[in-house]
C-alpha cells in the first residue's frame, strides 16, 4: 500500500503433484485369456504455475466513488506421463513387467503443454451509494489458439431505497434494480488447432499423427450474456422477492471429438458447431411468516422457466445427436434448428401433408420416414422449489419439495416389453387389427385419400 489510495498485489502459486501405479490383468481371467495377462506401470507428473499481479486505486469526489484495477495473470500447465505395458505372462501369479515377454513389452511419454496469459482491467463507479456501474475488459494470449481474444462486461444497479425520499420506509425497507451484460470464452483443448504427433505403442516405437486431427479453423467459443433483475425487500426485510430474466447466447461452441471421414486420415476433431440460445425467468419468493425470540418459520420459494433454441448448424447436419445418448428403440438426445437443446428424436411414420400415416398397400402396415424426426422435448414447462424452515432454540427442521410440470420422457423398458410380447397392451395380439392411415396410392395428399381397410 504506497499510498492511501493505491495497493499493488502479487500472488504466485504453484501446485506439483506426482503418481506412481499399475494395473494388472490375470492370465486367466475373461479380460485376460487373449492377451496371456497385461500389466502396466506409470509415473506421471503434473506442474501448474499461476501468477496474478493486481494494481488497485481507489478515490472518492464528494458523493461519487472510483475503483479502477487493472491485472495481469499466467496461467502455465504441464502434464508428462510415461508407461510401459506388456503381455503374456511366464508365471502367471507375478505382476511385474519383467514377467512379461518382452517382444510385447511397449513404453509411451505423453507431454501436454498449454499457457493463457491475460491482461484485464475493472472500474467501478458509485453515486451515494443509489447508482453503480460496473466495467471489466480481458485479453488473453493461449497456447491453444494462433490468435488473441477480448471479452468485455458492464454492470449496473440503481438502490431506489437509498434516494433521501424513500429512506426510513416502513413497507419497502429494500429495493434495486439491476442490469448486466457479460461476455465469456472458452478454449479448446490442447492440440486442438495445431497438428502434432504422437507416440506409437507399435514395434519400435516412433511417432506418427494419431486418430484426432487438428483443425487450424478453430476460434474461442464466446457466450453472450443478458440480464435484467429487481430485488425487493418489505416490512424490515420479513418479505423478499427477486426476478430475473435473462438470455444466453453460445456462439461458435466448441464440439469436441467430432466425426469425420475416414478419407481426411483421422477419425476425430474439434469444431465450432452451430449456435445456441438460452432463455429464462426466475423468481425468488422470501418469508418469513412468524417470528419471535424462540421460534421463527422462514419459506423460500423459487419458480423457473427456461427454453433453449438451437440457432444454426453446418449445413450438411440436418440433425446432431451424441452417440452415447443412443437409447433402446431408436430413439436419441438429438436437435435441430429451430428446436430446443433438449429434445428427443427417433423413428416416426412418413405422413401425409394432413399428418395422416401412409400405409404400405402391400402389407397393411404403417411406413416409417427413414429420417430421425423431434418427437419430444424432456424439457419442463417450469420447475418449482419451495422451502421451509422452523427454528425452535437451537434446533431447526427443514424440508423441500421439487416440483417439475412437465417434460416428456421416453419409457424404454415399456417399448422393449412392448416389442416382446411382455407388455399387457399386447394382450389384443389375437384380435384382426387395420392400422389407422391412408394408402400410399398417389391419392394420400388430395381431398379423398384412400383409408387402410
């Protein structure tokens, strides 16, 4: 602190942490038989070095009072691992990488580098304690990336409650309103936009390109963030309610281990995919219903209503699913333009342009549509939290009740009993059914489809 308004902070700190294990497979065991037992053994150490500088001036002009801060900050990671593998036991009861052949015997070093250098800044201003403003800036220089990015915010509130007029209020003892804008960036990961190459486990070792290739196109995943909020406060704080309303915008996510042809010499990478919005209200209810020296009863509760929307993708995606969310029955986490971030997609019927099924006339049976349509959103309408505490003393009772309205779900099991004969809606199997539809005779799209009979 050389002056009374200035203060200069540095901070360095350094975490090291090092792992030393193995994991071994039993010749005889089902994981085991093939191989004749797999052992490996690795040391790998970790080093990450954070460094913060802030310079902070404060300084007051009657009723207005400054901050401005201005910073720099490293961030330096370094991972290095080395292991070596090897199969086909001699005695099969001694876990050693010398009780393996050692034609089989493989050694790989992986080092993974990445350094964020930042610069920032902050300044705050406040009138009397009733208006604040709020701006920030940051730039930052990464490994990851060829090129620098800057990402800015601004703030505001206004404390009504603390104008002269309305100061020493019985029923509105609290009052703001606030409003904010944010922006935020995410990196990928390391070796995401720069090829390299990686060790081989083949015979003699080496290094070649690996199965993810880089993409040179990459650019920062930003999120753009709105929000527009009040807070009040009634008879000396005994009544609160907050609201909010905010939207989110993702532009350029980055999606990690993307498919790509085979024909590009890799099978994965990382791309900007499509953009993304997310929208929503909430609302905080606080009370506190009874209150004396003994006993109080205190209620909190909250409602929100979120949706989401995805903005665009490639246009050769005309739907994009993650593999893992693959349920039984055809039926995946997917989306598309247009539609939210949480919707279902699977297998439906090709319709007529009235929504009618289309019957095959060869076999009485529905057609499907070869394209993964939406067929529901797991999304709920809006979800409710309510709370309630009783103090009695120095003992307290708490319960919550989380209602969600809403949502749809996919019943799998009830699908797969359905398929097999096991489910009680199959109980009909014996009686003549005629699937409900119009034939596909070239008549299903004018004023008198053809109905299955």
């Amino acid at each position: 602190d050389p002056y009374s308004w200035l203060n200069l902070t540095g901070r360095v700190g350094w975490d090291v942490n090092s792992a030393q294990g193995y994991r071994s497979i039993h010749p005889e065991s089902a994981a085991g038989i093939t191989p004749g037992g797999f052992i490996e053994s690795y040391y790998s150490n970790t080093s990450n070095l954070n460094t913060t500088l802030l310079v902070t001036g404060k300084k007051s002009f009657g009723k207005f009072n400054t901050k401005l801060m201005v910073g720099n900050s490293v961030n330096d990671n370094y991972y290095r691992i080395l292991s070596t593998t090897g199969t086909k036991f001699f005695d099969p009861n001694f876990n050693s990488i010398n009780n393996t052949d050692a034609t089989t015997q493989r050694s790989q070093e992986r080092i993974i580098q990445s350094r964020v250098i930042g610069f920032f800044s902050e300044v705050n201003f406040d009138y009397d304690k009733i208006a604040f403003l709020n701006l920030t800036g940051r730039k930052d220089w990464t490994s990851v990336l060829p090129d620098p990015f800057f990402y800015p915010s601004i703030s505001s509130s206004f404390v009504f409650t603390n104008l002269p007029a309305l100061k020493d209020r019985e029923i509105l003892s609290y009052g703001k309103l606030r409003a904010s804008y944010a922006e935020a960036a995410n990196i990928p990961s390391p070796y995401s936009a720069e090829p390299v190459f990686t060790p081989q486990g083949t015979t003699d070792g080496g290094y070649a390109y690996g199965v993810t290739g880089a993409n040179p196109n990459l650019i920062p995943e930003f999120r753009l963030a709105y929000e527009f909020g009040a807070e009040l406060k009634f008879f000396k704080d005994r009544l609160g309610l907050d609201v909010t309303v905010y939207s989110t915008k993702t532009v350029d996510p980055i999606l990690r281990n993307m498919r790509l042809s085979y024909g590009t010499g890799f099978v994965l990478t990382s791309a900007n995919f499509g953009d993304l919005r997310n929208e929503g209200l909430e609302i905080t209810l606080n009370a506190s219903p009874v209150r004396t020296d003994n006993f109080s009863w205190d209620v909190m509760a909250n409602f929100n209503k979120t949706r989401s929307e995805v903005l665009n993708l490639p246009s050769v995606v005309s739907e994009y699913y993650i593999s893992d969310t693959w349920l039984y029955g055809n039926v995946r986490g997917g989306v598309v333009v247009g539609g939210p971030t949480t919707t279902l997609t699977g297998v439906d019927y090709l319709r007529n342009n009235d929504g009618q099924p289309l019957i095959d006339p060869n076999t009485g049976f529905a057609l499907k549509d070869p394209n993964f349509k939406v067929i529901g959103d797991r999304n709920p309408d809006f979800v409710v939290g309510l709370q309630n505490t009783f103090r009695y003393k120095n003992l307290s009772l708490s319960f919550l009740l989380d209602i969600r309205k809403g949502g749809d779900v996919y019943n799998a099991t009830e699908f797969y009993l359905y398929q097999n004969g096991l489910s009680t809606r199959t109980l009909n199997r014996e009686q003549t059914l005629v699937v409900q539809g119009v034939i596909r005779d070239g008549l299903e799209n004018t004023a008198t489809p053809t109905q299955n009979n």
